[in-house]
C-alpha cells in the first residue's frame, strides 16, 4: 500500500484503521 499522510489519507478518503487509531 502507499502510505501516506494522515491529512493526505483524509484528502483522498484512503483512512485506514491504522490511521484511526494513531489520529
């Protein structure tokens, strides 16, 4: 997968659980 940030993760609706948890 392509990690990145969580405010890009945001943009383009890819939030995945990992990135729940550390929000």
């Amino acid at each position: 997968n392509y990690w990145m940030s969580a405010e890009e993760a945001k943009k383009y609706g890819l939030i995945d659980e990992v990135y729940e948890k550390r929000a």
